[in-house]
C-alpha cells in the first residue's frame, strides 16, 4: 500500500502542476496584460504627467507579475557593457553595440517618448513562463539562506529548541524563518515555515504581498496581547513571533534592538479575524458536518420507508433543491434569515458574533444535502435488495438487526469515498454563498481576483482547489480501505 | 414402508401474488406431509412454485405475495398465521434453516466469516461471543473448512465458491434445526464442487438427522440424494413418490418429458429432448390438467377438468387422467423405459455422473 499510495501521490503533483501550468499559459497568454492596470488607476494617474515613469512603473509591474524579462539602459550597460559611462550616451559606438546585441537576442528596443534613453523589453515564451513559475515554485529554508554582509558572525544551525512559551519548536539561525517547525493553539496546531511555496506577489488588489500570505494570514484588526520578547522584555505588541524573519542589520532600528537580542525581528502580526483561508474551512467543515447530521438519517428513512409518505416527502424536497438554481435558493434562504432577524452579510456583525454564520452554514449545508440523501438512499435500497440480506432474513435475523450489522456497513462504503470530495465541494460551492455574503474567504477571492485581472491570486487559487481536489480523491480512496475490506490499494507485484 | 413422524404438514396451501393490480396464483393448493428425518426433493421446471412453496415454511414471500388458503403445521403451530417478523423468532433460521443458490452472493462481504457464523449463535442460543466463537470454529471444521481457527477472520472474498457455500450451510446449521431447506443449492458451483457439497450436506443430515428439502431443476442431483421426490408443475405437485418410483416407474406425463429431458441420457448425434410449448399464464385461472397443452397424450378431459390425485401405492400418487380406470392405456416414452439401466451406465458406483 504505500508504495501505491506514493505513486498516487506523486501522479497527484504531478497533475496538480500541469493544471496549474496550462492557467499559467492561458491567464498570461490570454488576458490582455493592460487589464491588470484596471485596478491601479491611482498609481496610473500619479504617473500621468510623467510618461517615461508611467513606462517604467508599467513594465517593472509586468516584469514582477512575469509577463517580460524588462531592463531599462541601465540595466542593460551594467549587465552587457565594460565601459558603464560610454554606454550610457545614446548614439555611442558602445551604446549601438549593446543594443545590437540585446536586438540579437530577441528584445524589442523601445526609445522612451520624453527622453532619448532607450529600454529593452522581452515577452516570455509559454515554455518560459512556466519555467520560471516552476523553478521558484518551491524555497526551502536552509542555514545558509541569509547572506549579511553587516552580520559576518551569523551562527548557522539547525536545531531544537522552545518557543518564547517554552514549548519545543525547530528553530534555526542563518534560515530565512526563526521557526522551522511551531505549535501554536490555531489549527492544526503544526505549523512549518521550512517548506515555502511561491506564487508571486499580488497585484492589482493586496499590493506587495505574497499571495499565499494574502489568503493565510489574519484579517481584520490588529490584536494587542501581552508578549515576552526574545530579549527577555515584556509588553503588550501585536506581533506573532512564531512569524519572525531575519532583518538585515543594516535595517535594524532602535525599537527593534528593545525587543530582539538576534536579527529575526521582522514579524508578522495577530489580526483579530482568521484568515481567508481558515474561514472558508470553518465554513465548509461547519456545513459539511451538518449535511451529513441532515442527509444520512434523512437517506436512511427514506430508503426505510420506500415507497411511503416519508419517501414521498424526501423525493419532493429533493426535487426542489435539485431543479431550483441556487443562487435564487441562496436568496430565497437569505430572505427567511433576515426575518429572524439574521444579518444580511457577513461584516455586519462580524466574525465574532455566532449569528454572522448561522444563515451561511446553513445554506452552504442544505445545497449539498439533496444529492446526498439521493444518493444514500439508492446505496440502502440497493443494498437491501442484496442476496444477503435476503440470508440474513433466513438467518432469524430481525429487520432492523439486518439493517444495523449488514445493510448499513455495505451502504456506508461509497458514502465515505464520497467524503473528501465534499469538503472541496463545501468550499467551491461557497464562492456563491460567500460572494453573497460578502465573507472575506477564499471562495469568494476567486471571482475577485479574475475581475482585478490579479493573474497570480488567480494561480494560487487554481493550485489550492486543485490541489484540495485531487488529494481529496487520493483521501477518499485511502477511507475506503478503512470501511472495505476487499479493497487494498497495492500496484502491481506489491504483496499486502 | 412403516408409519413415520409427519415433521411439517402443509394441507391446500394456495399463496397468491399481487402483480401491478393484477392477482398470480403462484402455488395453487398444495397438500404435502414431510418426515423427519428423510430427504425430500422438489422438481420441477423455472416458475413451478418450488422456490415459492418452501418460502411459505420460513415466512420469506417477498412483501406482495400472501397465503391466502391452507394450513402448515409444524410442531403444533400453524405457520400461515404467523404474520411478523416477532412471530417468526424461534423457528426461522432456527429449526427451519435454508441454504440459498448464490454462496457468492449469500455472504454480507463487509463481515468476516467468523461474525456472520457467531451472529446467528448469539442470536438463537443465547451465549457468549467467546463460546460463540468457539461453537462456530468447530462448525467450520465440521464442514471442511482446513485451519479454521485462522480462518475465522477471514471476509468472504478471500475464500472459494465452494468454501463460501461451504460456510453458508454452517451458517444454516449452526442451530441445528429441524429442516434444512435447500434451495438449487448446487447450481452456481462446479460439478465436483457439487458433489462435494451434496455430500457434506448427507454427511451432516446422518449426524444431525435434520429433515433436508432439496429445491432443485437437476435431476441428477434428486437421483443422488433424495428419499422422495415431489414433481411440481404450475403451483401444483403433480407426482410425488419415493426417488425409485419417480424415477423408474413414473406415472405422469409431465414426469416422463422431464426424464426424458435428462441431458445425461441424450443419444449422441441426436437432438436432445425438449418439452414444446411454455408453461400456462398463473394469471388466469387454470381449467382442466395444466399441462394438457404441452402433453402429447392429453385427451379431451384433460382440457375440461382438473385431475384429482390418484394413488398408485402407499407412497406414489399422481394428478393425471392417465390413471383413471376408464383411460386408454399410455406407454411412458421409450427414452426412460429402461432408465434404470441407463443411468446405472452413466453413474459410477458413488452415484455420480461421469458422463
């Protein structure tokens, strides 16, 4: 088995990245790359007067998202020529040298419209975009990250040590992160900084900020909480220490040297809502949970009583939620929420207040309860026609003994394959609910991000739902080996 | 032959069917007395009501069928009133067990093998899951099961047809009941997995002296077990006699084409016996011998008045006009004149087929 499990993984990354390298190629190929400006027309209007900066803000926005290799004259002479000073004046011999030469190797030459300084400009080819995506798609943290030429003395190490809350973390001096490995109270209680990924910055929405930091880390207010610094001070400071990275020394001020006797003093901080992320997650579990409290015993009746009114009953409500589309169900639900007094969306009362969630969790859980209890049904009807059970019958066995120890564990098994694939379902699902809601989730980033032309939000998402969906698969499968005994999941030769 | 213990009587049962509001008659009165101790076996071709009959004794119909007429005594108590599944508690699985078909299929194959035996224990005789267990390690190695101990955990798909059907008839046996039905329990194994498990069952009734009701369309297997034989056509039992009379002096028409259908006695390079036509619609109400239609010595009464039950001896009795006093004289079909011979050719001394 975990050599099957290994290879379903692995075949997993792999699909995992060719979904995400093939919306590389369509949002960077496809989008006209001006839309991304869409959202900036501050910035752009700033420029407005100046046009050669207006140029310059462009293509360095573009050369960060990973549309084209940008070097202004610059660059191009610091890179290409020996004699920096003569390179710089347009119409040199030197200067009509680096130009041929950066001619010949595919950039465009474009003269700036004021001055007469020239930039050189590179699309990417697909096969480049997606190279450049995957060569620093992964940053593992190691002791020799940090080069700092005011710290020479930077001690570098791995090792295992405690937390300012004195319990037991993987710590390192020369990585990037303080904490390689962390416990905290905030699921899953593990948490690592060793393994990075990388998707880029966000832009136009979220500027400067990695996308994945964008959906991971807290929302809302910052949150003051009394913290013992690494120096041995105490105070009340909003920042998670557990987030720290290494500041250069040259960058390190006198509020910084209050606090931390080393250079890792570049923190995040506590914000007083969970993440993006996190919301979603409690969304989706919240409903998930609650489908299946509604979905099972309500399959199970009906498949019980087939063919009476509790069936009937079952069959009509399911109908109804099959046939009417949900953005009306949503609502519809809405309407009956907000007459008792429910909140019409989800900042009104804010994370804190259980009422912000009930209407949602509600709806999310009822959207995905129809299917479910058809499904659950047909399994018992189908299982209670089984030679078996009409055995177990021949047995002595009472009806509800039949179905208690026989029927149910048979029944029970495409039900928990099916499990995995709802949390996703929960969670895609909710980019409606959540757009409706206005929940700052990550259901509802999606849309967000494909309307603000945010070409990387838009990767990271592919990448996260993608991901979620094919390991999902792999969960559902694993499960079912739990509840089936005829299933072993071994490749070929692989004894069990 | 002397007078023996009557185990279950079932007089004019009659069960009937409700089919999209149409009423079939399934089993059109039936009268039938088992003994203890004896192997009966019921014959007859798909839909005769053999499977349907034996139902009766378990309370198994299927939800739209009812017994509309008759009795069906079983020590003392009369099995037609006895409507819920409460009502059944005791009898069904416990002094009346049946073993069906599909070993492949009878199986829950979620539940080890060693559950679905201790389950019915627990269940009928009250003890322990330990003694249980215990009792039902030492029904598998009474049916042949090799290590059984280790096997015990084992879930069905990890065991062979044969080792499955095997289990099954522990499973019905487990309780030591009175009757052991059953039903074409040979039909999905292969031929020497057959023998096998006919006899395993001989075996076990010699130890037990269960009652054993074979349901079965092969002939052969009724020639290799059965004390007597009850021939079933159209919800009716139309010949019942011991297995020697049945087979060697049989005495209705239906009986002959059934004999002579035997593919064991084919002739090489001759087409094998079939009976033309299909049986009559139980929809409707049958007039006359049921058979008449397919029956090549049928005479105008046969199409005007059911037959009654003639007595041929003390045990042998038919439901033809053949018998009548007043009946020309019919010869059976020379195929099965001398069957004895024939089928002392094609058996071994065992008594199973090696042709």
């Amino acid at each position: 088995m975990k050599r099957y499990v290994l290879g379903r993984i692995i075949r997993s990354v792999i699909s995992i990245m060719v979904v995400t390298c093939a919306v590389i190629v369509l949002v960077f190929m496809g989008v006209p790359r001006d839309r991304i400006f869409r959202q900036d027309q501050a910035s752009l209007q700033k420029l407005a007067s100046k046009p050669d900066e207006l140029t310059n803000y462009r293509y360095n926005k573009w050369e960060d998202i990973g549309y084209l290799d940008f070097q202004p004259l610059s660059e191009m002479c610091t890179n290409s020529s020996d004699d920096y000073a003569a390179c710089m004046v347009p119409g040199s011999d030197e200067f009509n040298r680096v130009v041929e030469q950066y001619e010949a190797d595919g950039y465009t030459i474009t003269e700036y419209e004021t001055s007469d300084l020239v930039f050189a400009s590179r699309d990417y080819s697909p096969l480049e975009l997606v190279w450049n995506f995957l060569t620093s798609f992964i940053e593992i943290d190691h002791p020799n990250v940090i080069q700092d030429a005011d710290n020479p003395d930077l001690e570098r190490r791995i090792y295992i040590g405690s937390d300012f809350n004195g319990i037991p973390a993987v710590k390192c001096t020369g990585c990037e992160h303080e904490y390689l490995i962390y416990f905290d109270s905030s699921f899953p209680f593990i948490h690592q900084n060793w393994i990075q990924l990388n998707f880029g910055e966000s832009y136009p929405t979220f500027q400067r900020r990695d996308t994945l930091e964008v959906i991971s880390s807290g929302q809302g207010e910052l949150v003051n909480a009394p913290t013992t610094f690494p120096n041995g001070t105490t105070g009340n400071s909003t920042l998670n220490l557990h987030t720290c990275t290494y500041k250069p020394t040259a960058s390190m001020d006198r509020m910084d040297l209050n606090k931390f006797d080393t250079n890792y003093a570049n923190c995040m901080s506590n914000y007083s809502s969970p993440s993006m992320i996190n919301l979603s997650y409690i969304f989706g579990i919240a409903a998930l949970v609650l489908a299946y409290l509604i979905a099972l015993p309500a399959g199970i009746i009906m498949a019980q009583k087939k063919g009476k009114w509790q069936d009937k009953l079952g069959i009509i409500y399911v109908n109804i939620m099959i046939s009417v589309p949900s953005l009306a169900f949503i609502f519809f639900m809405k309407l009956i929420g907000n007459s008792f007094g429910l909140p019409d969306k989800f900042p009104q009362l804010g994370f804190q207040d259980i009422r912000s969630y009930i209407l949602p969790v509600i709806i999310l859980a009822l959207l995905s309860t129809a299917s479910l209890m058809i499904w659950v049904r047909r399994y018992m009807v189908d299982q209670s026609n089984a030679d078996y059970v009409k055995f177990a019958r021949a047995k002595g066995l009472s009806q509800s003994e039949i179905f208690n120890r026989h029927i149910l564990k048979n029944a029970i098994i495409p039900i928990v394959n099916g499990i995995p694939g709802q949390i996703i379902l929960c969670i895609s699902g909710s980019v409606i609910t959540e757009s409706v809601f206005a929940i700052p989730g990550m259901g509802k980033m999606l849309p967000d991000a494909i309307k603000a032309n945010n070409n990387t939000m838009i990767v990271t998402l592919t990448f996260i739902f993608t991901a979620l969906s094919i390991f999902s698969l792999l969960a559902g499968d694993i499960l079912l080996t739990f509840v089936d005994p005829r299933i072993q999941l071994s490749s070929k030769g692989e004894t069990r | 032959m002397e007078e023996r213990e009557v185990i279950l009587s079932a007089k004019d049962v009659e069960v009937k069917f409700r089919v999209r509001d149409r009423i079939l008659t399934a089993i059109r009165g039936i009268s039938l007395d088992i003994y203890k101790g004896e192997t009966i076996a019921i014959v007859g071709e798909s839909g005769s009501g053999k499977s349907v009959f034996t139902k009766t004794f378990t309370g198994m119909l299927e939800v739209n069928g009812d017994i509309t007429n008759g009795t069906i005594m079983f020590e003392g108590k009369d099995l037609t009133k006895l409507k819920k599944d409460k009502d059944w508690e005791g009898i069904r699985g416990k002094r009346i067990s049946t073993v069906f078909q599909d070993p492949m299929t009878s199986l829950n194959p979620v539940r080890t093998i060693g559950y679905q035996i201790s389950e019915v224990i627990v269940k009928h005789q009250k003890k322990s899951k330990a003694e249980a267990k215990q009792m039902a390690i030492e029904l598998m190695k009474q049916v042949g099961i090799v290590n059984a101990e280790n096997r015990y955990d084992d879930y069905p798909f990890q065991y062979s047809g044969g080792m499955r059907q095997r289990i099954v008839i522990a499973i019905a046996l487990a309780c030591r009941p009175d009757i052991l039905i059953c039903d074409e329990p040979t039909t999905a194994l292969d031929v020497t997995i057959q023998a096998q498990i006919l006899k395993l069952i001989k075996d076990l009734q010699k130890e037990y002296g269960f009652t054993t009701v074979y349901i079965t369309h092969d002939l052969g297997v009724v020639a290799n077990v059965a004390d007597r034989v009850a021939v079933m056509y159209a919800g009716q039992i139309v010949e019942i006699g011991t297995a020697e009379e049945v087979f060697y002096k049989p005495a209705h028409p239906y009986t002959w084409a059934l004999l002579s259908s035997l593919p064991q006695l084919g002739v090489k390079g001759e087409d094998l016996y079939a009976i033309t036509g299909t049986p009559p619609s139980l929809y409707d109400k049958v007039i006359g011998d049921a058979f008449a239609p397919r029956n090549p010595y049928a005479m105008k009464i046969d199409f005007e008045e059911e037959p009654p039950m003639f007595k041929i001896t003390d045990t042998h009795f038919a439901k033809t006009w053949l018998l009548d006093p007043r009946a020309p004289k019919a010869e059976p079909p020379k195929a099965i004149r001398n069957l004895h011979e024939r089928l002392l050719e094609i058996t071994d001394e065992r008594g199973d087929y090696h042709g």
